[in-house]
C-alpha cells in the first residue's frame, strides 16, 4: 500500500511554500515587469538635471554600518534596473561603470575603482574605499513605479520628495537620507499583500478544487493623478489571464546584497521557460473592487484594490 492516508493532501514539504506565497510572488513579478515594459522607468544619463534642478548622475557618499565610509555610494532612487529584452520601449541603461572625479572606471575594472551594482537599493559599493569627497556619477535606469511586498518591512518607510536632488539633505547624512536606502521607497508605491479571505470550490469529484484568493493592491503616491493613474493600471487587468512560474523552483535573481545573481531571469523568463517546459499554473484576476482613501495632509494620496484570483488546483 501507498499508505497515502498517513500523509497530507497535496503538500510534500512542509516548509515549501505554497499557493498563498506562489500568488504573491507572481503577481509581485507581473506588475513589475509589465509596468516596466509600458515605460514605467527613467533614464539617467550624465549630468541630467532633475525636476527641480541639480544632478541626477551624482551619487552621494552614504554612511552604512557594515561597510568602511567611502564605500558605499548612492543614487536619489533605487530600484536600478537590471532587466533587459522589454517588448515595448527601447531598453534601459546598462550600467557599464562610474565616474569618479570625471574619470569613468568600468565596472568590469579592478584595482581601487573596482565596485560592484547593488541594483536593489540604487548603491554602488567599492571593494576598496575612496575619499568621501570625491565625485562619483553614474548612468542608469529606475523603475518609475515601486512594487514590492506590502507586509514587508520595507513598505513602513515610505520617502516623500525623493526626486529632489537639489535638497541640501541628498549630500549630507541628515533627513530621510539618514535612513538606510534598504529601509527607504520612494513614492510611487504600488504594494500587494495577501488578503484574509479566500475560498476553496470542488471542481469534480476524485479530485481538483478552484481556489479564490483575495488580494489587496495598496498604492501610495505623492499627488491625485499618480494615485489615480496607478490605480486605473490595476483595475484595467480585470479578467487578465496570468501565467505563473513556480516560485519555489527559481533561485532569487539578485544576491542578498542587491548585486546580481550568477544566473539572474527577469519575470518574462520565468514564465516562458520553466523546468518541465509548461507553465506551473495559470491564474486570472476574478474581479475588480476599490477604494479612494483620500490624502494625509494633501502630501500622500492612497488606494485600496481589492481582486480575487482565481487558480486551478488539480493536487489537491
């Protein structure tokens, strides 16, 4: 006998996550990746001016606690993109080096310029410090939009004004740049979150069940027309039918430290090119409800989207 009655339905490991984490992270990449191709990115070349003036290249000399001063060097966002093979716009800087002192050192180099990308936290790290006064720029892409996990850590820091590179705060460790970058998103903020609420439906008997999970998109922006426009984005992908890749068979694209992984796949990758050469599971967004809450102090303006998504669960 198989003795199938001493273990648990559908569930091989008890620590491997499971369609909860599976919707989460899927919907995390898609939004992502899919902002990104209809252009939600800018571009920062050498010694562009930003909205309100100053220089959007320069990098500050930022203060980090598990590394000597003069190492760590940062943009005013962060979130660099590292993606390439967008469908629909041309495609984003390749950081290829720095400038230091008006003298570019490719990232490839070595010696006391050698650095490496913190893509994540918009940084670059010196293997060896240099002075911190120095003048350090770089050309890069940003994700215009930020999405990331609402029940992280991370989303309880939100960063108004991150824009304003002309801020005396930007070269200095006072303000919000006091913060650690990791612990710092920059507005506009799209986060999602598993919701309380779900459903399990037999779809025959012997065996697969549908499975309808709330999920809750919570976006945050600086001003009524991002706010709106992030939450037209969402509400526009009703009845959307998504691929999903196996979050439990990909290695994180980028290392703990924000730099890439030895074998990085954009979100494109993963859904069309996984192990067994199918698709894990399919999903689509059920239905659409929403909420305007209004603005704090006219300064942060939010939402609240509410979808069901709809999976098939032929394990179980």
């Amino acid at each position: 006998m198989s003795a199938d009655y001493l273990r648990l339905k559908g569930v091989t490991q008890a620590a491997k996550p499971l369609v909860s984490r599976q919707i989460k992270e899927n919907l995390i990449g898609f939004f992502d990746w899919s902002i990104m191709n209809a252009g939600g990115f800018s571009n920062v070349t050498l010694q562009e001016s930003g909205t309100y003036g100053g220089d959007r290249s320069r990098l500050r000399f930022a203060q980090d606690p598990r590394y000597t001063d003069g190492q760590v060097w940062e943009g005013f966002t962060n979130s660099w993109i590292w993606e390439s093979g967008l469908l629909d716009f041309s495609q984003p800087i390749h950081i290829s080096g720095v400038w230091v002192n008006n003298v570019f050192r490719p990232a490839s180099g070595v010696g006391q310029y050698a650095h490496t990308i913190n893509y994540r936290d918009g940084q670059v790290i010196f293997t060896t410090p240099i002075p911190t006064g120095s003048r350090v720029q770089c050309e890069f892409s940003y994700k215009w939009i930020k999405v990331i996990d609402a029940e992280s850590r991370i989303f309880r820091e939100i960063i108004q004004n991150a824009d304003k590179v002309n801020d005396p705060q930007f070269f200095s460790t006072s303000g919000n740049y006091n913060t650690l970058s990791q612990e710092r998103v920059p507005l506009p903020v799209l986060g999602i979150k598993i919701s309380p609420r779900f459903r399990y439906q037999g779809q025959q008997l012997g065996g697969g069940h549908w499975y309808h999970q709330d999920v809750n998109f919570d976006i945050l922006a600086g001003d009524e027309d991002t706010r709106n426009q992030l939450k037209d984005i969402v509400m526009y992908q009703v009845d959307k039918l998504l691929v999903m890749y196996d979050y439990n068979a990909q290695q994180p694209s980028l290392n703990y430290d924000g730099t890439l992984g030895s074998n990085p796949k954009t979100y494109a990758d993963l859904v069309t090119s996984t192990a067994s050469g199918t698709a894990y599971k399919t999903m689509y967004f059920e239905e659409m409800a929403g909420l305007d809450l209004g603005s704090l102090d006219n300064r942060l303006w939010c939402s609240s989207v509410r979808s069901t998504m709809f999976v098939y669960m032929p394990e179980i």
